[in-house]
C-alpha cells in the first residue's frame, strides 16, 4: 500500500519537476544578489527596500483576494506579534543586506546569508532549550571560520576598509534578524499556514516603512535607469513572490531539511553571476571560506541514518 502511494505521489510531482521547480527558486534567489548591487545604482539602500517591498505588498493583496481560501484567519491578538516579527525579521533584514551591498560583493553577501540555518541552531539553542550535538557544533564552527574569512580576506584587496567590515557585519546582522524570524514564527506557525504567515508578515512589517518615506525617494525613483527598474521589479516578483510560493510548493513535496541541501548552490551561482557580471575576482581565501561555509552547513543539516530494525 505505501509503495502505491509513493508511485501516486511521484507520479503527480516527478523527480524532474521537483528538480526544475528548485532550479527556478535557486536562480531567482541566486540572482538577487548581485541585481541588489544594481538597484543600489540608483537607489539608496532604504528607497530599494521600499520599492521592492511596494511591489510585493500590491502582489499579495491581488493573491489575497483572488485566493482567500489559501490563507488562515488573521486573529486580532498577533496583529501586533506578526508586525514585530515582520518588520524586523524581513524589511530589517532587507536594509541590513541592501546597506551592507553597498560596500561588500554580491558573493561574499549570499556567502554571509547562506550562514542563516546555522544562526537558527544557535539561537534555537539558547531561546528554545534545543540541544546541540557535537556534530552540530563542528558543523556551526567551520561555517563561522568560513564566513570570518570571507568577510577579512574574501576580496583581492589586502588592506581593510572600515566600510567593507561594517557591510559584512551588517549583513550578518541580516542573517541574525532572518533566523529570529524563523524561530520567533513557530509558535505563530501553530495558528498560521507558512504562506499565510509570510503575507501577513510582509503586509504589515511593511506598514514600518512609512516613517522612512521622504522626497528623496521621489527624487531617485523619477531618474531610475531601465536596469534599475529591471532590478527592482525582479526581486520582487521573482526573487520574493515566486521564490517563496516555489518554497512552499516544495514543503508539502519534501521536508525542509531535504530541500535544503538545494540552497547551498545559491551562493555558488551568486559568485559566478558575479565574476562574470562585475568581474569580481574569486581569491584563494574566498574559495576556503566559501567551502567552510557549504561544509559547515552540510554538517549541520546533515541527518542521522535510521537504525535498520531486526525481523
């Protein structure tokens, strides 16, 4: 009976399109970096978040009301919860990683936020109780090695810029305000399918970015290039939108922690995107703390084999 289904299941959603579902999710994500460096042409790291998230929000209300069975009902009580939790765990963690591609490559940046499910294991450990095995632990000290030489030695430069070292740790902060949100929202989780929290979080922590509204934004919008908007327009669509209704998609097919495995060639693409687009060159030292990162990350998320049972 369990194969029958499993045949059912497969053949509804194959290997193939699961695979080319996560390729969509994975170049949309990956490309995002290095088109945030273009939108900051023209954009400041405050007006791109806005206008990224302008376009997601009209995008979610259209979604919203076109499928209300989709979404959970929204309880008066985590108005408030849902706002902190948005505005700090995603429009914070978009200004940190906007403010931080200002002075850091597109490589390095998606290397730093590659580092979130480690931040989650370690905030896990000291908000929920959750314990860290000693694989784990190896696991989140080599991605931290990594990302420490990526952030001091990743680029071709050998003196150290003041700026470069407040971009890596802004987006580091990102990578922090991005898994608090993941474990702040499980407990919202039990009252609100993924989707449904991820629209309301962005609809009303977008609400926090009324008060950066000024006439700079104006100024820049009206003289933005073709390439800017192309920017701004993709990572809303694609690189937001898109990118988490695939992710969705992909968690009733498979577990988070099989999917996973999927991410880690987001900061892989992201580098070559950016050596080909901004002729950044790749250094020794970025390629070690590159691979400390994807190992790191592969430890932690790396599950144990189930015990064969004795008939």
């Amino acid at each position: 009976m369990a194969n029958s289904k499993q045949h059912t299941k497969f053949s509804k959603n194959s290997d193939f399109q699961f695979i080319g579902m996560m390729l969509v999710a994975i170049i949309v994500w990956a490309f995002a970096f290095p088109l945030i460096k273009i939108g900051l042409e023209d954009l400041s790291f405050i007006n791109l978040t806005i206008m990224r998230f302008f376009i997601v929000c009209i995008i979610f209300v259209i979604i919203f009301i076109l499928t209300p069975n989709k979404f959970s009902k929204l309880h008066k009580k985590d108005i408030i919860p849902i706002f902190i939790l948005g505005f700090f765990g995603v429009i914070v963690y978009h200004f940190g990683l906007n403010y931080g591609e200002q002075y850091i490559s597109p490589a390095i940046a998606s290397l730093i936020i590659a580092t979130i499910p480690v931040q989650i294991v370690i905030l896990a450990r000291f908000i929920l109780k959750e314990k860290i095995s000693f694989k784990k632990f190896i696991g989140i000290i080599l991605a931290l090695i990594g990302v420490l030489i990526i952030s001091i030695w990743g680029r071709e430069e050998s003196t150290l810029e003041i700026e470069y070292v407040f971009g890596a740790i802004a987006i580091l902060v990102a990578a922090i305000m991005a898994a608090l949100y993941t474990i702040a929202g499980k407990k919202l989780l039990e009252r609100y399918n993924g989707l449904s929290l991820t629209v309301y979080a962005i609809l009303f922590g977008s609400i926090g970015l009324i008060p950066f509204l000024n006439q700079s934004l104006i100024n820049q919008v009206t003289s933005m290039t073709i390439n800017a908007w192309f920017a701004v327009i993709f990572l809303a669509l694609f690189s937001t939108v898109i990118g988490y209704v695939i992710w969705y998609i992909a968690l009733k097919i498979k577990s988070a922690s099989e999917i996973s495995i999927y991410l880690y060639a987001i900061p892989v693409l992201s580098t070559l995107v950016s050596y080909f687009w901004f002729k950044i060159e790749i250094t020794l030292m970025f390629v070690l703390g590159g691979f400390l990162v994807l190992f790191g990350l592969f430890i932690v998320n790396m599950k144990k084999k189930p015990k064969k049972k004795i008939e």
